[in-house]
C-alpha cells in the first residue's frame, strides 16, 4: 500500500490495520510493525497513527502492551460487554437476562429443529454435559456443576450453527455466568432441593431427542417464572 493522501486519516489508518488482521498478515497474539515503522510506511503522523490504534484497542482487535508494543489479539465481546456491565452502563438486571437467555435459547432450538440436520452427535455431547452436571451435584461439587451448566447452555446456542447467535453466547458468557450460578444458588435453597434445576434441562435434551420445540420451549417458560421469583424488584 502507498503513502496515505487523502482526508480522513484515521479511518483509513484504521482500514489498514483492519485488512492486515483480517487477511492474516497480521497474526493473532503476533505484534505488529512499531509505530515509527508503520508511521513512515504509511506517511503519517504518529498522532494519527496512535488514534487508529486506540480505536483498534476499544474494538478489541489489538492490545497495547506498556513497553512491548501492540499485539494482534483474538477478536471477542466479552470485555465490551463486561465493560458495560463493571461501568454501569448497562445495569445488571439478572432478570433481564434471564429474560434474554431464555430467548436466545428457544431461537438456537427452533433453529437446529428447522434445519433437519442430524443432531445425534451434537445431542450425544449435550447428554454427556447432562451427566456430568448430575453427578456434579449429587457430589455436592458446585463449581464443576456451575461449568457444566455453562457448557450446556453453550452447547445448545451452538446447536443453532448461527455465528451471531454464538458470538453473542460468547459476549455475554462471564456474565451469564454470574446470573446461572445465582439462579441455581437460590433453587436449590429456596425448594431444598436440585430436582427443578436438572428437570428443566432434562426437558431441553429430551425435546431436542425427540424434535418437539414445544417441550423445549415449555421448559425455557417454567424456568422463567421461577426465576421471576427470585428477582422480584
């Protein structure tokens, strides 16, 4: 590419950038070019430069490292919205998510049942989740039952094969989290027992076994007003 002429700097600094990491030229976790080389390669100023870099960084594309440089890292959400989240921004109303998940759920569901493709290795890998979040609780081992739950409601957005639903899974995973492991938490305490909690995944593997979006959807609904429940305002 030639020196950079034209108005708008930034942004066609910024294009650069976007097209090398793109492309794979440059390489996720590698570092890029410095700023005295990619200032005299391009011909510009290094302010202009800096800026394109900081969007880069807010965009989660790159990371400045403070005496190393700036490294190609690999592209997610998660620190966008748990930014938004730590901030205040967005306030967390984990009835609202739930609300959300629920949502996204039934959308991945009807979407795997719509597509008639054969689901037995993707519910093969749902059931093994299943077990281990049973035996998980019946061990009394919660934070490998908090994974579990995690992997299996994971699980089942990727069951959507749609790269937006699992982007978004994948955005809002650390806060998710938070809110599955508070819905279990309370569960198990105010019913005194697991039994709501495995029975309404139970009904979502089952669904999917035998192709009823009903039984799927009915489960995501009951599971819902329980947790409406839990989170009266």
């Amino acid at each position: 590419m030639g020196k950079i002429v034209r108005s708008s700097l930034t942004d066609q600094i910024f294009d650069y950038m976007r097209k090398k990491i793109l492309s794979g030229e440059w390489k996720s976790n590698e570092k890029i070019p410095s700023e005295n080389e990619l200032a005299e390669t391009l011909g510009v100023s290094r302010m202009s430069l800096r800026a394109a870099i900081q969007r880069s960084n807010g965009l989660g594309l790159t990371e400045t490292r403070i005496g190393e440089g700036t490294y190609v890292v690999d592209f997610s959400m998660r620190s966008f919205f748990k930014s938004l989240f730590d901030y205040n921004i967005l306030q967390q109303d984990y009835q609202q998510m739930n609300e959300f998940r629920m949502i996204i759920q039934i959308g991945s569901v009807r979407l795997a049942l719509m597509r008639e493709d054969d689901l037995t290795v993707e519910i093969a890998e749902l059931e093994d989740i299943f077990n281990q979040m049973c035996e998980s609780l019946k061990n009394q081992d919660y934070d490998s039952f908090y994974d579990a739950d995690y992997r299996f409601h994971e699980c089942v957005s990727k069951m959507s094969h749609n790269e937006f639903i699992a982007l978004l899974y994948d955005a809002i995973s650390s806060i998710w989290f938070e809110v599955a492991k508070s819905n279990s938490n309370i569960s198990i305490m105010k019913h005194k027992s697991d039994k709501a909690i495995l029975q309404f995944h139970k009904s979502i593997v089952d669904g999917l076994k035998e192709r009823d979006i009903n039984k799927c959807v009915e489960a995501e609904i009951e599971s819902l007003k329980r947790s409406q429940t839990y989170y009266k305002s």
